[in-house]
C-alpha cells in the first residue's frame, strides 16, 4: 500500500497552486494513495529495451511560417475577458 | 421513453436533410425551430447547458434565403447540431462546466465549428459535460448532472453525456464531443448512440479546451453510423492551427462499402474476462456470431498488456492535465477571487474555488508523478508501457483488420453509484483508455438493450482506418435489425 504524508499532500497543493482545507487534504491523501497504489502495478513491468513514446503519429518537428495575420479581433476584446485592466493592460495584484 | 426504442431514430439522415433543405422542401428555419422545441420539452434530463435560440434562428434564415435565391448552401445546410460546453465559439459563453470559465465569452472558436458552419450546419445548443471532461458520468459538472434518457436514475456516462443524451433523446441529429480515455464512446454505449473517435489528429482540436494533449481527440455523436462518417468527412484533415493534425484520406470518409467474406476480426481476449456483465458479454457475442455468420473469419485476440492501459492512462492523463490546467490564474481571464490581497493569493484562492474535487484530484496526481524524484518512475514509465501497448495493437493488426469487445463492462449504472470511490469510476473506462493511448480510430455502436438500457459494442482499426471502423459499423448495424 502506497503511503503519503499529509505534509506531501501540502507541498503537493503548493505546487499545484491550490489552497486547501484540512478536510481536503485529509481526503485526497486516502484517495491518492489508492489511486497511486493502483497505477504502481507498471513499476513491475519489464520495458527494458523500450523507447519512450511522445507521440503516436510520428509527427515530428511541424513548422509553418512566422506570418501575422488578421483574426478579426483586437487587444481589447482579449481583454473583455481579464478581471482587471487598465490602458490595455492585464492589472494584476501586488507582486511583493 | 420506453425501454425498447434504444435505436429509435429521431431525424432523417443528415445527407437527407441537407438536401431536403437545398431542394425547399424543408426550411433550415423549421429544423432549427424543430431542435429548439425538443430542448425545451426535454428540460429535466439536464443535458443542455446553454442554447443559442437567437444566433441559430438568424443563420437559419441566411440559409433559406441562399436557399430562395437558387444559391448552393453546402453539405449540412440547416442540420442542428449540439456542442459539448469544452468546443470555444465566438461571443458565445463557453465553459467547460468548470465555475473557473463560467461567464467566459471566447473571442475565437474551434476549427471543427467553423467547418461544420462553413456547410451550412447550425449550433443550437451547448451541452453538460463532466468539469473540464475530468470524469465517466457527468457527475463532476460543476452545474448539475445529466440523466440518461433511457432511465433518469442512471448516468448518461461521460464526459460527454450531454451531447449523447442529447442526440439519444433527439434533440438535434449530432452533437460533437471530446474523447481523451473514452468520452465519447462509453457515453455513447451506455445512451444508445453511435459515438466515433477518430486516428489521433485527424480533426483539429484547436479551440476546444485541453485536457491531455497526447490522447485528446475530438469528434461525433449521431443516430447512425452514417451520420457520423458524413460529419467526420467535413471535420478532418490539418489545420494550421494544430500541429499534431495529420493528412485526412482523398477519398470521402462517407464511402462504406465493405464486404463482411473473408474480414479478418479478433474480439479482444482481455475485454471479455473477468470484470464483463455475463449480459453484456452475451449481447456483444451474438453480434460477433452474426459476423461469423455473414462471412467474418472470427477469432480471439489476445493483447497481453492491455490490462495495464487503465494504470498507464491514469498516470499520462493527469500529468497532462495539471499541465493544462495550469492556464487557469485568476489573472488573464476565468474566476478570479476579488477577496485576494497578493497575485500569490489571486492564483491559490481562484484555482481552489474555480477547480471542483475532481480537477483538484487530478492536479495533484499529475503534479506528483511529474515532480521531481518521481518522473522516472511514474510518468517516463507510463510513456515506456504507452510503447509496449502500440507494440502490441501493431501485432494484433498483422492478424486481423479490427479488433471488436464491448465499449464498456456494464451498462449504465445509478447516479451517486461510484461518487465515493473515485477508482470505480475510474474503471468504467477500462475497456476504452487503451485506444487513446495508441491512437488508433474506434466506433462505439448500439447493439443491444440489457434491463432495457443499451448496450455499445466497439470496434477498433489501425491509425488512418477511420473508413473501416465507420464501414464496418454501418454492417452492425443492418446485423441488427
């Protein structure tokens, strides 16, 4: 049975960015230690010789040219949808 | 409805309706108007989130003035159709069922939508989905959970269950869904509707919300399996706009000409084990034994590894998708929280309110399995077992040209049923998750009822064999009758 700490479930929810109560937290440790106990079972398959995939189609490096072009909308639509603008700008909340 | 009509059919083909609206003989306003009654009268079932009652009515008269004045209005011309919430369309609110997007008015939209306009098709609504496509059931759709239509205290499935209760209780004749680990198809089993996911980047994906970018794909749900090659053929090919499409074929996905004498079919071995319904599994085999017996060399298959894709995906899934999600700050547009003092606050108070348990579940996995001290043993594995799994369907295709099983081990279960357990419900996906991860192209077909709820049975071709899947399910389905 996989174990995880609650202090692992908190820096977890440091790097995810999200804040949790301690009833989440208490939660999702019970649910991702059954969840990472089940995908654990691929820790015993034998992939020696194996490349890693990335991609399924054999697509490689797929370029196109560096053109601007006209899609009809202009910086303030893109900001209609920000919470908080000013003189065209993303305003966002104090950094320091 | 009554149990028996799992394969009652709502609307004339999607060809036929098209050129009934080319020849006059029925407006794009009355299909339009048609669609948008149906969405009313079928309120309680929860599958609808938004409809575009203006914005369809006026395209509608466009078409049937085009229409008056001689002019050609294209393929789809007046066909409805009905939008998982997770496709961006221009200056309509488009939410991915997440209360982090709600309120979200896109200034572009997908490349599929602008196709399928281009011919004349109609949006008239935006259907329910589980929150960002994270679940099986359309249960962790932050605005309510949709009903399957063949018995409303079960799930349509997910995550598109509401574009598939949609098309299953007629309310346009296709909807378009998202299928990362099964979404479309497992829907389509359990609400008795056809559902295709197509080769890994054949339809662009452009301007539909990521979940996991290496097995997302997008594409039909329809009464018929002709609709949907109808709907796939004006969908694909590349786009500019999506690196990862690949060339669509030169002949018209719409020709299904197929002869069942001398077809090669394998019916998966790992798919019809322990875990399968015994009244599933009996439905799915007397379909196999109609093939048997309309010429079909039948024999099992045996994927070794096919097992291990649900622990591969659930592995890949996440990662991608705490990737994806990581877009979503507060900052640039979505829920931000005004309470917030520090852009730091901004970012962990929007995603803890904006994301529900389940986004957050699948966050936190892919955060861990990508963290450092765990990426080799989690996530490079998973992408190593990924290769194993292609290794395996390229041999199995060798031996056969499709592989057939069921689309799901049961039918539609109770709402509430697995929201506890969130593993259960990670298992319903069991028999689909391999698919995505090798990228081939399946069809989920309705075959069968069991205690009158339907059954899918799916079918699975080489990448680029779209045509087959699709032709040979037009076969099934005239097996069936």
């Amino acid at each position: 049975m996989k174990k995880i700490t609650l202090d692992e479930i908190k820096k977890l929810a440091k790097l995810s960015r999200i804040e949790l109560s301690d009833q989440e937290v208490e939660s999702l440790r019970g649910e991702l230690e059954n969840i990472l106990g089940y995908v654990d079972q691929l820790s015993d398959v034998d992939t020696s010789g194996l490349e890693t995939t990335s991609q399924v189609t054999g697509l490689t490096n797929q370029m196109r040219a560096d053109e601007i072009k006209d899609y009809g909308t202009n910086r303030y639509d893109l900001l209609k949808n920000a919470p908080d603008s000013q003189d065209g700008y993303i305003k966002v909340k104090k950094v320091l | 409805m009554s149990v028996k009509d799992f394969n009652k059919i709502y609307w004339k083909s999607i060809a036929e309706l098209a050129s009934d609206v080319q020849a006059g003989k029925i407006s794009a306003v009355d299909l339009v108007n048609k669609s948008l009654n149906a969405i009313e009268n079928a309120k309680e079932y929860g599958a609808i989130l938004f409809v575009a009652k203006d914005d369809a009515l006026r395209r509608a008269k466009k078409i049937d003035a085009l229409v008056a004045k001689g002019e050609k209005v294209g393929k789809l011309a007046g066909v409805p159709f009905i939008l998982k919430d997770n496709f961006l369309t221009r200056d309509v609110e488009t939410t991915a069922a997440s209360n982090i997007l709600k309120g979200f008015i896109p200034p572009y939209q997908s490349t599929a939508v602008t196709k399928l306009e281009a011919e004349g098709a109609i949006m008239v609504a935006k259907a329910n989905l589980d929150s960002f496509a994270h679940g099986s059931s359309t249960e962790n759709s932050d605005f309510g959970v949709t009903k399957n239509p063949h018995d409303k205290e079960r799930v349509p499935g997910g995550s598109s269950g509401g574009p598939a209760a949609a098309v299953a209780l007629g309310l346009a004749p296709f909807s378009l869904g998202t299928d990362t680990g099964g979404s479309i198809r497992l829907p389509a089993s359990y609400t008795g509707t056809v559902g295709l996911k197509p080769t890994y980047g054949l339809v662009s994906r452009f301007g539909v919300v990521a979940m996991a970018s290496s097995t997302d794909v997008i594409g039909p749900i329809t009464e018929t399996v002709e609709d949907s090659a109808l709907i796939l053929d004006v969908m694909s090919g590349r786009d500019e706009h999506d690196s990862t499409t690949i060339e669509r074929s030169p002949d018209s996905y719409t020709d299904l000409k197929l002869g069942l004498k001398g077809l090669k079919v394998g019916v998966i071995k790992q798919h019809m084990g322990e875990g399968l319904d015994p009244l599933v599994k009996k439905s799915i085999n007397k379909t196999v034994d109609r093939l048997r017996v309309s010429g079909a060399i039948v024999k099992e298959i045996s994927i070794p590894s096919l097992d291990l894709s649900l622990a591969c995906y659930y592995i890949i899934q996440p990662a991608e998708v705490s990737s994806n999600l990581g877009r979503y700050d507060g900052v640039r547009f979505g829920y931000s929280e005004q309470k917030a003092k520090t852009v730091d606050d901004v970012y962990d108070l929007s995603r803890s309110y904006g994301f529900n348990s389940e986004n957050k579940r699948r966050i936190m996995v892919g955060t861990y399995v990508l963290s450092s001290g765990y990426y080799d043993a989690y996530y490079k594995k998973a992408q190593t077992v990924r290769t194993l799994l292609i290794n395996q369907f390229n041999e199995a295709f060798k031996e056969v040209d499709v592989l057939v099983g069921p689309t799901a081990p049961s039918v539609a279960f109770k709402i509430g049923e697995n929201v506890k357990d969130p593993l259960k419900m990670y298992l319903s996906d069991i028999m689909t998750v391999g698919v995505n991860l090798v990228g081939v192209p399946a069809i989920s077909v309705p075959v069968d009822e069991v205690k009158g709820l339907p059954v899918g049975f799916q079918i699975i071709a080489p990448q680029k064999a779209d045509r087959l899947v699709l032709a040979l399910g037009t076969k099934i389905e005239a097996l069936r009758q």
